[in-house]
C-alpha cells in the first residue's frame, strides 16, 4: 500500500491509498479534482473510493469532477450532513471495507458537526491509520465553526485514546503555525522547542511534517495534554484573565481554543 499527500490549495492535503497490486485508490477529501486527477494518471492508478469526512469546500469540491471522470466511484461520507453528494452515507460505528482493510467510522463534531474520521487498526502496512479531516493537526485542533468545546473534547478523547502508534493524516499543513501558538502557550516546554526545529527544516526541505502519530501528539499538542501539569498551569492563568471556567478537563481544552482563536 502507498499512502500519498497530493498538496492542493495553499495548504491542504487530499490523502490518496493506493493497493499498488491493482493500482486502485482511495481518495480522502478531494477539495479539488485535477491536482487528484494529475497523480493518478502519472501514476497509472484509479479511483474507486472517496472517503469524506466533513462537508467543507475545501475537502468535497473536487468530488463531482472525479466522479464524472470515474462514475462508479464510491464516495462515502457523513450522514445527516450539507454535502450531499456522497453515495454511502455512514455514521458513528459504521464499517467501510475497501481493498479488504476495514476502516471503522468514528464520530467526531465539533470543527462541524457532520465531521467524521475513518480509523482502522493493522491493515495499512501493518499499522493503524486515522483519516481525521480538521479534527486533529500536528500540535493543533481544527477551529470550532459549529460544535462546543465539550463536543470536541470528547471527539479529540476518542481520538487520544487510540493506540499510540496510529498513523495520524491531518488534511492540513498548520503544524509551524500550531507550533508558533504552543511555544507561546509553553514557553518552557522543551520537547516542543525541539520538535519545532525539526519541522522547520522539513518545510525548509519542501518534506510534509504530516503524518503525525498519536503518541507524539499526547507528548507535543497542547490540545490533548488537557490534564498535563504545565498546560493546566496556563491554562488556569489565561482563564483567570479571560474569566474564563477552570477546573475541569473540558475547560483546559476550551482555554487553549480559546487561546489559540485570539492568538
Ligand atoms: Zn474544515
């Protein structure tokens, strides 16, 4: 299997899963079609699945020009959702089978609240793989445009609880901006001084710092450490200022939102 970051936009990435065998591909949040189209025909691949996993413009535009391309594509996505154009809706619990690899359907609002992620534990080159659209970036979350902050502290629970060496493929590059806000927020915290460094030269390098892993997420991204000393330690100082609520998970998560949205 291939997984590959075709780059479209200013900083998205449409995630392509290529069976190399048969050269079918599945395609996760085609925003735009031709970049999609041009990888596929200079690799000498095609399309049969589109997974989406929220009705955003930047992650559905392209779906009509590929499925005028390749009609009989599957494009799956959220139920109860304003992107209509999917062929199987699924939702929370759902299975999607393509290529005999499972993908489990997770249920997680709060960027919108149609927003899912397909999860599936061993079946990608022996390792567990997360599609999560704008749920979960590189030492960041997706902004709040329709749920709560409760809601998105449970989602990002779900995803944190996750084994720690699933393959994390964020739809967006944000990381050097996500990491300009965390310094910011954890001045002291070394490991992100760190990590920062070595984004930097990948960008330099013109190298995506995405895929990430849920273990290097839990050590790094002040959105998932809501009951990490250090984060709590600001986050209480910042919600005192802000009169913002303290003492709980939730409001940890909420004051760093918060933080970042007004940074
Ligand atoms: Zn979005």
């Amino acid at each position: 299997m291939r997984i590959h970051p075709v780059p479209a936009f200013s900083d998205n990435y449409i995630w392509c899963l290529t069976n190399l065998e048969s050269g079918k591909t599945l395609i996760v949040d085609p925003g735009q079609a031709k970049p999609v189209l041009d990888y596929l025909s200079d690799s000498g691949f095609s399309a049969d699945t589109i997974l989406i996993t929220h009705h955003h413009p930047d992650h559905t535009g392209g779906v009509k020009e590929l499925q005028q391309q390749y009609p009989d594509i599957r494009i799956v996505g959220p139920t109860d959702s304003p992107f209509k154009g999917a062929t199987n809706t699924v939702h929370a619990g759902d299975e999607v089978v393509w290529e005999g690899i499972t993908f489990n359907v997770l249920a997680v609002p709060g960027h919108t609240l149609d927003h899912i992620a397909y999860y599936s534990d061993t079946q990608v080159n022996d390792k567990p793989v997360l599609f999560c659209g704008d749920t979960l970036f590189v030492c960041g979350c997706g902004r709040l445009f329709e749920g709560t902050p409760e809601q998105m502290h449970t989602s990002l629970q779900t995803l944190r609880d996750l084994p720690d060496d699933t393959a994390v493929y964020c739809a967006h590059e944000y990381t050097l901006a996500n990491l300009r806000f965390a310094r910011h927020w954890l001045p002291e915290d070394k490991a992100l001084a760190e990590f920062e460094n070595a984004c930097k030269d990948l960008r330099e390098r013109g190298k995506p710092t995405v895929p990430t892993t849920i273990g290097q997420e839990k050590q790094l991204n002040p959105f998932l450490r809501w009951d990490d000393a250090m984060v709590i330690e600001a986050a209480e100082n910042y919600s005192t200022t802000h009169r913002l609520a303290t003492g709980s998970d939730c409001a940890v998560f909420a004051a760093v939102r918060h933080g970042k949205d007004n940074f």
